[in-house]
C-alpha cells in the first residue's frame, strides 16, 4: 500500500502543546500529534508493505524536522507542492529535468520582483517573501489580521492566468498553475503499478491529489468536499489519530 499524505493540518498540527511533539526549530516546539496517532503511526511502520510518502508544500529542509521523515521511513518524500522529489534525501534529477522545463516557461523572477517591490513601496507588514525552489513563492504576513487585509493588494500584482493563489492562515502561497502535488504522485505510483493508492488531505492544493486514491481520507475540519472520500468524525488534532485508525484497518483488509 501507497499512503501518499499531506502533512500539516492532515497529520501533524500546531497549537496543541499538550501533546506529542514531533517537529522542532531549533528548540522551539512546531508540530504536535496526539500520544496514541504517533503510537499507531509507529506500529503502522512496522507493517509489511505499509509505505508512507509525505506529499507536501514545505520545503524538504521544513519536512526533514518531523521526527518520523528519515530515510528508513519515509524514503521517499514529495515537496515543494510537488515539484520536488527524493529518494533517501538524494534529488529524484529525473523528474527535476521535467519540472524545471516547465518552470522556465513562467516569469518567476520578474513576478517575485513586482510583489516584492508592492510590498515595500506600500509598506505592507510581512515577515518574509521566500521562493521555494524558485518554484513557487511565499508570502508570510506578521499574522492573521494582516494576512486577510492585504492579500488582494498582493494579489492583485498576480497574473491569474499563470499562478493560482492559497491562502493558509498567515501564509500566501502563489503557485504555477501547472504545478501539482497530482504529477508527483502519478510519477511515483507508475514506479509501483501494483500498489493501492491512499491518499489524504485537507487543503484546495491537495484536491487532485486526494482524488488519485483506491481510497481517500480527508479530515473532519477540511473544507474539502471528494466524492467517495472518507471524512473523519473528528476535527483537529484529533483527526490525525483517526486517519491511522482508518489506515490501520486498510492494511487489515477491513475496508
């Protein structure tokens, strides 16, 4: 079994210091998961044929944090909305060649430099503008209040008809239209044509994505509305635990 998954807001969350804490910064505390998700998550590694693949927007330097992103068990890890794919930490230089011959075709500098310009000529308060890659960019506002106020200004310096815009708390993310977590999944399921396909996740840049599994799971807080997807009971944190009670009986044969 193929579990590709979204990460943040899926399986791992912030703001809930009384539990698990997974991902460190340093020594700040990131992301948490309930004690008996990372207890089920643990047991599920141990599984034979159980092969997780995180799908995610964080760079690989942010996903490598997570305690259980290590070579062992997650060898394989899509980032970079999908842009990005390793092997044991390693550069897949093969789908590299393919996304950055698509990339070249879109103004990325110059569209870094008008949003760039915008915000320091309009005094807009961000705490950065980073480029992932120079695949995408992302704009993260000093907090949330700033990020619902001056997002269409931004925005509005944007060419619709070539990116298309996430909003996530505080973060705006201004991606290619072509880029998608889908391709890296339909590259890496083609590499193992005989694996059921599971997917989950809980944002708008996860639909296609979600869409490609045998089974799909999306958490109860999630907006997302997948035909045949399976909606967890629970919201937050504690949709994490019941994604892996789903999983669990996945690799039990019981759904």
């Amino acid at each position: 079994m193929l579990f590709f998954t979204d990460l943040d807001k899926t399986i791992v969350y912030s703001g809930y210091p009384e539990h698990y804490c997974v991902e460190y910064k340093e020594k700040q505390e990131i992301t948490y998961m309930t004690n008996e998700g990372k207890r089920q998550l643990d047991n599920l590694f141990k599984k034979e044929g159980f092969r997780m693949i995180p799908c995610t927007l964080r760079s690989f330097e942010q996903t490598k944090r997570i305690e259980f992103i290590t070579d062992e068990l997650t060898p394989v890890v899509i980032c970079d909305n999908g842009f990005s794919i390793y092997n044991k930490g390693v550069l897949d230089k093969s789908w590299d060649k393919k996304m950055q011959s698509y990339i070249v075709k879109y103004p990325m500098s110059e569209t870094y430099k008008e949003i760039d310009d915008l915000i320091t000529t309009a005094n807009i308060p961000i705490s950065q503008i980073k480029s992932n890659r120079d695949a995408f960019f992302t704009v993260i506002f000093k907090n949330i209040a700033d990020a619902e106020y001056f997002s269409d200004k931004i925005i509005s310096k944007v060419d619709l008809s070539l990116y298309k815009i996430e909003k996530q708390g505080r973060k705006l993310y201004i991606i290619p239209v072509f880029l998608d977590k889908v391709l890296a999944l339909r590259y890496i399921k083609s590499l193992f044509p005989n694996e059921m396909v599971v997917t989950a996740g809980d944002s708008d840049v996860d639909v296609a994505f979600v869409k490609e599994g045998k089974i799909a799971i999306i958490p109860g807080h999630s907006k997302l509305k997948i035909n045949k997807a399976i909606t967890t009971k629970s919201k937050g944190i504690d949709s994490g635990k019941e994604i892996f009670d789903i999983i669990n009986r996945i690799v039990q044969k019981q759904i």
